[in-house]
C-alpha cells in the first residue's frame, strides 16, 4: 500500500496534481478492514455473514445447507465497551481548577466515543474547534506524515452519505497547518468549494482562525480557535501502545471460530432434532435417494420399490453431542479473552469471589491497561496542548471489580491518612459526591476547632480568676487554700 506523507502533498502541490494526489489517497485507504472490525463490534462479523455450507453431489445441483439464523456472539462489543469503562467511566482527573468545559462541554462523555473507535479501528482523530471537538474515525481521515519525524502536519477527511448511492456527493476537507481546503466529488469530478459550499474555480484555504465547515449535513457553522502555527489542530487517540485494533488476528479467529461452531451446531439441532436416516438396499443414483428421503419425511413412507430387492429408510433417534459442543465453546471462549487480555466477566459472576481472588483474576488485565493508560494520557496531553490549556496532573481512576467493603475495612486501618483521602479512596463513594463530602467535614472540622477554642478560652478565663481570689485572699492574710 502506498505511503502518503506531508513531502508528496507538497510535491503534488508543486506540480499542479494535487486533486489527484488526493483522489489516490482516498482509494489506497484501506476502508473495507476498518469497516470489518467495525461490523465486528457491532455483532455483525463478515465472516459469518458471508458463511455458506454447501454439499456437491456429481449429477446435481449442490445441496444449500447454510443456516438460515446466523448466531453472533457479541464478545467484540464487550471487550472493546469493557476496556473503555474501566479507564473512563471516572472522569480524568485535572488540576483542581481546571474548567474542562475548554476541552468540550460534554468532554468526559465524549470522550469515551474517541476512546471506542481508538480501541475499534486502532485510532481516532479528535478535531479541536474552539471547544468542540469534532471526532472523525479512522475510515473517513488520512494522516499525512512528515517523513522526517514521523510528525503528523496534515491530513486528508472524506465522507459520503449513503455509499450505496453513486448519486451521492463525497466531501473532502484537506486538513493543513494553516487552514482547510475543500472539494465536493460528484462521479469522477472533484470541484472545490468555500465555506458555504459554493463551487469555486480554484481551491481556497480557509484559516482556522475564520469560519469554517464542520459538516456532515446539518451540522452548524463554527469559528476554529486561534492557535499557534506550528500545533496541528487534529490529534490522534491510540487506544493501546501497539497502535492497533483491540481485534488481533487471534481475537478475530477465536471469535469467528465460536460463533460459526454456535451457528452450525444450533442450525442442525433445529433443522432436523434429533432424527437420521439410513438407507439400504437401494441402487439409485443420489438425486433420487434424496428424493426418497424427503418422502419419508413428508408421508411417511419407509420403504419404495427400486431395481432389485426393497430399498428402506430407517430412522433412527440420534442425539448431538451437546456436552462436547459445549466443551469446545467454553474452549473457544476462553481463548477470546486470554488473546484480548481481558478478564471473562464469568469469572467474577460465581459467588464468594473475594477481593483478593479479583486481584489475582484481574493481574493480566492490569497489566494491559498500564499501555492503555499511557496511550489516553499521552491523548489528553496533547489535546490540552492544541486547546492552549494547562494541567499538571492528569490521573485516571480505574473502574474496576472489587470488593468495595474490604477496601473501605482497610482504609480505616491507616489512621494516619488525612480525611480527604479517606473519601477519595472509598470505592463506595461515587465521585461526583466526593467534593461536597470534603467541604463538609471541612467546614465540620472548623466548626469543631472554633468550639475547641472558646472552650479553651472559657476554661483559662476560670483558672485566671481563681488565681487571681488566691492572691486576694494572700494578701488578706489567708493562705487561699481553701479557695
């Protein structure tokens, strides 16, 4: 597949091909894998879509035995949903003051569709347009690198509605350190238009700093944020170090291995429950002897009249090996979450699982998740750097299954923890409560500290007078003891 960098775009350029270098980039794109994992997540695995079981019989047309009733499994959308709520479902934590309505009004929900299609296509690319973020997947944008750095200066969005359609236009924005350029593709004619979508006779690179289209259809006109030049406005959201798709090779099979045995199995059982034929003394030809068969089924013939001899259909009770089958699932099942590094929620379903037991059960999955914390901290430290924003912490707070009664039993055997900490460790308070709770015992413990000190005041107020009647009484010539 061929490499498009920033050094050909400004090639091109020179050389007066530049829609051309752009309509190459679109078709090298490799859209229909991406798509395929995207099917994949979605439980719509194109391997099983496309399945087909066919029997050949010399003489005749081959027997269709493809399922009607394809069983997918949904294991992609639970690895993929899983590893984002673990990281995300607590929102990142920034610097106490920071007002991340910068990032986005909704950027702790939002973020969680950057990180799905990160973990789906193995990136996605997150937009900053003045405080909202626009996220384009991985099918619809083509970084350009710098073949220097290996630095992304440019990239290449497209998007069609309803591909389907050949009679539906192709957008294109060309995304580049100073501005965007646009083309609207009708057929084989691509015609750059201006922010208003007007066609224009040449291309127009419109600033990020003026106005500029942020569509698909229906989507209003925004103002991009003013920026330095040298900070490319769209930054990438890897979702693991390796900079793939949480759908491996491996995932794939074992996937596509369940549920295609899930299928083929459950079709059988339903198709013709527990029953086979066996056919003897017969001299037909293969045609024929299914033709016999399908008469025993429907009228109860067992036996027919052919050549020499009588040729019987016996039927027979047969059961399908289902403890095998189920065996061989569980197999197979296994294998999809060793290979995506995932705990099986089944494993934390049995009760009395301890906390302990966790931990153990989770050791793998822990492991994963420090190269995918690494990846969203290295996203959001480059995303606050586009939005001009500053922040020294950036920390996640994983969700995770635990027991939340042991946690809290052991954090009361660490008296020296400040309160604060008390309440942010506590599994059992929700974070969005966390703060209020804080200010509360805060104020509490003022409350507390200004009782504490006008009791103090009150009973040095009383020793102050006492000494001062034993004095008086001194020097009336008592000696005060009684006092």
């Amino acid at each position: 597949m061929a490499l498009f960098t920033l050094q050909k775009l400004n090639s091109a350029k020179e050389a007066g091909a530049l829609e051309d270098f752009i309509e190459k980039a679109i078709t090298g794109h490799d859209v229909i894998s991406l798509n395929n994992n995207e099917l994949l997540f979605k439980s719509e695995n194109p391997e099983l879509t496309s399945l087909k079981i066919q029997v050949h019989i010399e003489g005749e047309s081959p027997i269709d035995l493809t399922p009607k009733r394809k069983k997918y499994s949904g294991f992609a959308k639970i690895i993929v949903n899983h590893g984002v709520s673990r990281l995300w479902d607590n929102p990142v934590q920034l610097d106490d003051n920071f007002d991340k309505k910068v990032l986005g009004e909704y950027f702790d929900e939002d973020v969680k569709e950057y990180a799905r299609w990160a973990a789906i296509h193995g990136v996605s690319w997150v937009y900053y347009n003045n405080g909202n973020p626009l996220m384009f997947k991985a099918t619809e944008f083509i970084p350009l690198l710098d073949e220097w750095d290996s630095s992304i200066q440019a990239g290449i969005r497209f998007w069609q509605l309803g591909t389907g359609d050949s009679d539906a236009p192709m957008f294109i924005q060309l995304y580049e350190m100073d501005g965007i350029t646009m083309w609207k593709k009708m057929g084989d004619e691509m015609v750059p238009i201006d922010a208003d979508r007007n066609p224009v006779s040449a291309p127009v690179q419109m600033p990020y700093s003026q106005d500029v289209v942020t569509f698909p259809a229906g989507a209003q006109f925004t103002q991009a944020s003013p920026r330095k030049a040298d900070i490319f406005p769209i930054v990438p959201y890897y979702f693991n170090p390796q900079r793939a798709s949480e759908f491996s090779r491996d995932v794939k099979e074992a996937i596509t291995y369940y549920e295609i045995k899930d299928t083929v199995y459950s079709d059988t059982s339903i198709r013709e429950p527990n029953v086979r034929y066996t056919i003897s003394g017969y001299g037909g030809d293969a045609k024929a002897m299914r033709q016999m068969v399908e008469k025993s089924q429907k009228l109860g013939f067992i036996a027919d009249r052919r050549l020499e001899g009588d040729a019987r259909v016996d039927v027979q009770a047969f059961e399908p090996p289902y403890l095998s089958h189920r065996e061989a699932l569980e197999q197979a099942e296994t294998a999809i979450f060793m290979w995506a590094q995932f705990t099986n929620p089944k494993v934390l379903m049995t009760g009395g699982v301890t906390a302990k037991a966790i931990a153990l059960a989770l050791q793998r999955e822990d492991a994963k998740m420090v190269g995918v914390e690494g990846c969203a901290r290295r996203f959001m430290r480059g995303f606050l750097t586009v939005a001009g924003a500053k922040s020294s912490r950036i920390t996640f707070k994983h969700k995770r299954p635990s027991d939340d009664l042991q946690v809290a039993q052991m954090l009361t055997m660490i008296p020296n923890l400040p309160d604060e900490w008390h309440v942010k460790l506590n599994p059992a308070i929700p974070q969005e409560m966390q703060g209020d709770i804080i200010t509360d015992m805060e104020a509490q413990a003022l409350g507390q500290s200004k009782a504490d000190i006008t009791a103090f005041e009150v009973k040095l107020k009383e020793v102050e007078l006492k000494l001062k009647m034993k004095e008086l009484l001194e020097a009336q010539g008592g000696d005060g003891e009684d006092e």
